[in-house]
C-alpha cells in the first residue's frame, strides 16, 4: 500500500499546482478516508516521494516548493490531525462503535432464521458476508451499521446472480407486509 500512497504523494509533487504544493496537501494524499497514519509512516513516505520527485523535477519553483514540504512536515501533520480530530467530533453522533456491533450481531441473529425454507441459501449468503465485516471500518453512515440491507449494497451486489432476484422479492415482500402494517394502524 506505501508504494501506491507514494506514486500519488509523487503525482502531487510532479504534477500538481504550485500553490497546492504543500505538507497539509502531501499528508492529504496519504489519509486513507479519515485515517490519518502515524506521523512516523507518514514521513517515511513523504521522504521517499520528496527524494524521487526532486531528481525528476527541473524548474527551480517547484523544487523549491517540494523542499519545503519536509521543513513544514511537523505542523503540517498537527493541523491535519487537529482538523481531522474537530471533523470527527462535529460529525459523529454520540453512538458508539460498541452500538454498531451490537447492531451487526443483531443482523446476524436474524440471518440465523430463515423467513421460508428456500430462502437457506440467501440467508446464509448474507450471514456470510455480514460476518466478514471489519467493524472499524464501518459508520453510522453505511446502511449495514443500521441493519439495512438495500439492493445496492455491496453485501447484496456480492451475492451470487441466482441469489440476487431471490433477495429482491423478499426484500419487495417485506417492504409490502410493513406498509400493510403500517397503514392498517391507521384505519378506524
């Protein structure tokens, strides 16, 4: 994986508008979604970029600009990781990582029984892929954290072709049986 965040930190250097060329823009480049590297990964791979890029660079403004991002490279870090540390407070609400597992826990107790007897095969499709889920990896704003399985969702594109239509109509069903139910407890 350092080698791909590399090529892109080196994309940047190379490539890049002047202006952009800096340590929050470099350390940017080497986040993987919110998660920010240790400071120590982070600067090996700045390093290597920094070092590949300066021997392939010839104008003397953008060497500049590239040297400077290993002298800017402490701060630079601290602004990210204090930026990266408000985005989460203000973005997260005060659920837990504890909620989302017992929410993917519950989804797995219901996979566990099969509404019909042909449905075996979905349920443990679903089952499956539910249980190979990393929980550190999921938010509030994936569907599976709130146990909803949509028709998009890569736990439903990932099924096998034959199990696909099979979870569709389900799926329709359940969605027929709650609105019944729903507007049934409205009627007089």
């Amino acid at each position: 994986m350092s080698c791909l965040v590399t090529a892109k930190v080196e994309k940047l250097l190379l490539e890049g508008p002047l202006d952009a060329i800096c340590s929050a823009t470099v350390i940017y480049q080497t986040m993987n979604r919110n998660d920010l590297l240790p400071y120590e990964e982070v600067i090996k791979i700045v390093e290597s970029a920094v070092k590949s890029s300066l021997e392939r660079i010839r104008d003397f403004q953008r060497k500049e600009s590239v040297m400077e991002v290993l002298t800017e490279m402490k701060s630079g870090y601290k602004s990210i990781l204090g930026l990266n540390k408000i985005k989460n407070k203000e973005s997260t609400p005060d659920t837990t990582e504890e909620e989302i597992k017992k929410n993917i826990e519950m989804l797995n107790e219901k996979l566990k029984h099969p509404l019909d007897d042909d449905d075996g095969h979905l349920y443990s499709a679903l089952k499956k892929t539910v249980e190979n889920i990393v929980l550190s990896d999921l938010t509030w704003r994936d569907p599976v954290a709130n146990m909803v399985l949509s028709d998009n969702s890569y736990i439903v594109t990932g099924l096998h072709r034959k199990l696909k239509p099979i979870f569709m109509v389900r799926s329709n069903l359940v969605l027929l049986d709650e609105l019944h139910s729903y507007t049934h407890s409205f009627s007089l």
